[in-house]
C-alpha cells in the first residue's frame, strides 16, 4: 500500500496516468477510482469508489462492501494488478477498511492472496492532500472529523509514503519575468495558509490577503462578487468557456441558493419551472394513511442534502450541475457542470463543460430520488431533474 501525498499542481494525476499506461500496455488490469464525482472524471475508465466496490452510503466500524464470491464484480478485482483511490482523505477511514475486508474475503480462494497483507495481498496506491478537504461528519466536531480520516486508520501502519513537493503548474512559460514571479509568490502564499505557517494569536491564526485579491465592497456584498466573477454577462452567456472557468465558492447550501437565484434572476432569457413529484415510499413505515399525516404540500416543502428542490427554475444558456451518477462513461457523474441548450416536457438537452466530455450533447431524464439520511420518519420519493443551477457550488462539492 502506498500513499501519493501533494498539494494541488504538483502532479498526482500524471503518476497515476503514467502508471495506468504502464500497467495496461502490458496487459495488466488497473482500477482506477476517486472519493468525489469531479475527480472520477480525471483518469481513463475511473468511476468513483462508492460505484466501483459498492461502498454502501451510510458507514461504520463493521462495514463490508456488497460484493459476494464469483460474482463477476468479484471475479475482476481478483484479476486486478492495481487499485488507484484518488482523493483518499475525502473518504471516511471505515470505507478503506470495508475494502479490506471484503478483498480478503473474496481473494481467500486464490493463489494470489496473502493473509498477512492488506487488501488481501493486491497493490493499493491512495493519493490526495490533507490540506483540502476532510471526511464530512454530521453535526461533528475537529476531533471526529480527525478521527475519521484515513491515517487514523490501523491499516495506515502498511502504508509506504511518497511526496511530490514541486508545483508542476508554476513551471510554466510566462509573458514576462513579473508575471511569473507573482504566480509564484501566490502558490507559496495559497501552501503557507494550507500548512498552517501563519502567525498565531490567542488561538487563531490571522492571514491577511494581498489588495489585488480583494473586491471593494458596496452595499451588496453578493452583488459585488457576481460583479467581479461574472463580468458582462449578458454579452457573453452564450460563450462556453466563459461560464466553463468561473464559479463562486461558498461554505453552506443556503448561500450557494440565494447567489443562484440571484444570478439567474439577471439572465435576459424566458423561464421555465419544473415541478416535482413528491409522495412517500409505501415500505417506509407500518403507519397506515400516510398520505393523510404527510400532504403533498408538506412533502414539497421539505429540502434534503444532494435532492433537487421541488421548485425547479430553469432557463436555456445558464450552467447547471448534476446531483447524480447517470452514466460515468458518457461524463455524466454526481458533480459534472452542464450548460443548458434545450428545455421540452420530459427531458432536458445540455452540453458538457466539465471532465473529459466536454463540448459532448447530453439528455437528462427525471429520476426517483430519494435522501439517504433524514430526520423524517419516512423516506420522501421524489420525481425531477437531479440538477440544480450551478453559477455558485459549495467547496465541498468542489473539491478535486
């Protein structure tokens, strides 16, 4: 087991490439996956590790995958030379360990398996950065979120580690000696705040940010930073480049919805509004008369983490992002920016700007959602699009 650890730039993603191409012209098998929907998009044939090894969604300590003997899913990872995991620290600790379970259980009949090595003796190479984001714990504190984390993890005691400390990025040619030493001077500030180097006052470290980065401020705050990131929007909205390279970062959900219907309030373009079908699934509860205590206008009501709002507004030219794995070949993942082309009835037409498809024409259809974890003592059904409109995404949902 080995763990590739760099700060983004420094070129993770060209060792994973580079082996891939190695192993697989040599006719070997590699598998190749990624904690998030976004980084799944970045090697050849990579899916993400909840789809590849059936990672169930809800984890603890006695997690095993669903992947039963001589299936044909199980017949593959016993066929495989090499195990991929990109962005490792997003995932929780007990999702590695249910790996390592479940290989040593189905690699048990085969003469490559070794009961004394993790994954059952099959060659695991984890990558990504402790500096970025960390397992999400609900209503966690730092301590379980730390704890959670993969080198809190007792296979972590087999794990050899190496480290790319060059900024491949920063080796670029630019117009002119200051440009590069401004880029320069920005990487090592952006790697001082991620290692923490800044000066520490009762607790708390503050960082004060160079002038060029900020943005005057008026009387509307949000207003300024659309101002900033989206300039001349009504000029360049049908450009895909332009709504390709900029996007809006916020910490909550709340924020990142009131910046996007803010946003698309401004587009000159006619608005179409999808509504969803809300009912309650029959085998989650013994309660009869369900639809007596929880009326489709209460179900409407309800917002859940990753599940489209019942009240969907669209319009044709904005950028929206996908909340589900469609279809992984095709580019179409749990994170993947679209720009609408085409709004009818039943489906919606848009183009890829995100991944290796971009440019690719897509139909997406409405699908049976549902949310995985509730304070709800039922589980909510609903019928839409599992989009939503993208000019600003959480960093979480940015990562990788």
């Amino acid at each position: 087991m080995f763990f590739l650890y760099g700060h983004g730039g420094t070129g993770k993603t060209f060792v994973y490439k580079t082996i891939i191409s190695f192993l697989q012209s040599r006719g070997e098998i590699v598998s190749a996956v990624a904690s998030s929907g976004i980084a799944s998009l970045l090697l050849p044939g990579e899916r993400t590790a909840h789809s590849r090894f059936r990672i169930p969604l809800c984890v603890n300590e006695d997690l095993v995958c669903d992947i039963k003997q001589k299936t044909q899913l199980a017949e593959f990872l016993c066929a495989t030379k090499l195990i991929i995991w990109d962005e490792a620290p997003m995932a929780h600790r007990h999702c590695f360990e249910a790996l390592d379970r479940t290989l040593r259980d189905i690699l048990r009949f085969f003469s490559n398996f070794d009961p004394n090595k993790v994954f059952g003796g099959i060659t695991v190479i984890v990558g990504g950065d402790f500096r970025q984001i960390l397992p999400v714990i609900p209503k966690g504190i730092r301590e379980h979120v730390v704890a959670s984390t993969i080198n809190k993890s007792a296979i972590w005691n087999h794990c050899d580690i190496f480290m790319l400390t060059e900024n491949m990025w920063l080796n670029q040619n630019f117009n002119n000696l200051e440009d590069d030493q401004s880029v320069v001077d920005f990487g090592n500030w952006i790697l001082r705040i991620g290692n923490g180097e800044f000066e520490n006052v009762d607790g708390e470290s503050w960082i004060e940010i160079p002038e060029d980065l900020l943005i005057k401020p008026t009387r509307d705050p949000i207003a300024d930073i659309i101002n900033v990131t989206y300039p001349d929007m009504h000029d360049k909205m049908k450009d895909s480049q332009y709504l390709q390279e900029r996007v809006i970062l916020a910490p909550a959900n709340e924020i990142v919805n009131k910046i996007n219907d803010q946003i698309l309030s401004l587009v000159d373009e006619e608005e179409r509004v999808y509504l969803s079908s809300d009912t309650v699934c029959k085998s989650s509860n013994s309660i009869t008369d369900l639809d007596m205590l929880y009326p489709a206008e209460f179900l409407n009501s309800l917002e859940f983490l990753g599940i489209p709002k019942h009240e969907l507004k669209l319009k044709v030219g904005i950028p929206i992002m996908l909340l589900r794995n469609l279809d992984q070949i095709a580019g179409l993942c749990n994170g993947t920016r679209l720009i609408v082309t085409q709004l009818t009835d039943w489906v919606i037409e848009a183009k890829i700007i995100t991944g290796t498809n971009i440019g690719s024409k897509v139909f997406i259809p409405r699908i049976i959602l549902s949310p995985t974890e509730s304070k709800w003592p039922f589980i909510l059904k609903r019928i839409q699009f599992p989009i939503s409109v993208s000019f600003a995404m959480t960093i979480n949902k940015s990562q990788g």
